[in-house]
C-alpha cells in the first residue's frame, strides 16, 4: 500500500488534479448556454457520421454495379479520411470546453474513488 499512497501523492500535486479538486461544480457549463460555434461543432459532428461508413458504403455499391473497383479503393479512404477530419474539426469547435470540463469532473471522481477519499 505505501506505493499507491506514493502514486496517489504524486497525482495529487499534479496541477490538473489540484485544479480538479478545488473546483466541486466543473459541470457548470452545462448549465451554460451554449455558444454558436458549439451548435456549429456539434453538426460537425453528426455530418461526419453520415460521411464516414455510409458513404464508404455506397461507393461500395457503386463500385459493384460499374465494375470499377477503383472507385471504392480510392474513393473509400478519402472519404473516410475526410469523416475524420470534419469530426475533428466539428470536436475543435463545440467540445473543448464541455470536454475539459467531463474530463476535470470525471478525474476528482476516479481520484475520490481509488485513493480513499470520501465523496
């Protein structure tokens, strides 16, 4: 046990875990309304689901009813490539704040729980 006590020590003075701590209601921006550019972010987000195994998909079938199996070999992990980046982009957009802040929540409570502390 003194080795957790030691990790659990050294978690603790971390500057994101005292920040963590300190802040009881990391939530709050839930309770927030939300930015434009969240709203933006968010259907960013839902776009490259429709852009990435749908699309992928019908290139599929596209490919199969021309015989050209080219258009699913290139085609497929451009698209896919590109679902990618609209996600990251529609994440850059709405979820950096709402992110930091489940991330900070979630973090006091994984330490609450695993070093002892009481809730």
């Amino acid at each position: 046990m003194p080795v957790l006590k030691s990790i659990f020590g050294r978690i603790a003075e971390t500057a994101w875990m005292r920040n963590a701590m300190s802040d009881a209601d990391a939530l709050h921006v839930f309770r927030e309304k939300p930015a434009p550019a969240a709203y933006i972010g968010i259907a960013l987000i839902l776009i490259s689901y429709v852009i990435g195994w749908p699309a992928v998909a019908l290139l599929g079938l596209v490919a199969f009813y021309t015989g050209e199996p080219l258009i699913l070999a290139i085609g497929g992990p451009v698209v896919y490539g590109l679902s990618h980046l609209v996600f990251m982009a529609g994440l850059y957009l709405g979820g950096k704040r709402y992110a930091a802040a489940l991330a900070q929540w979630a973090s006091r409570k994984a330490f609450k729980k695993y070093s002892g502390m009481a809730n």
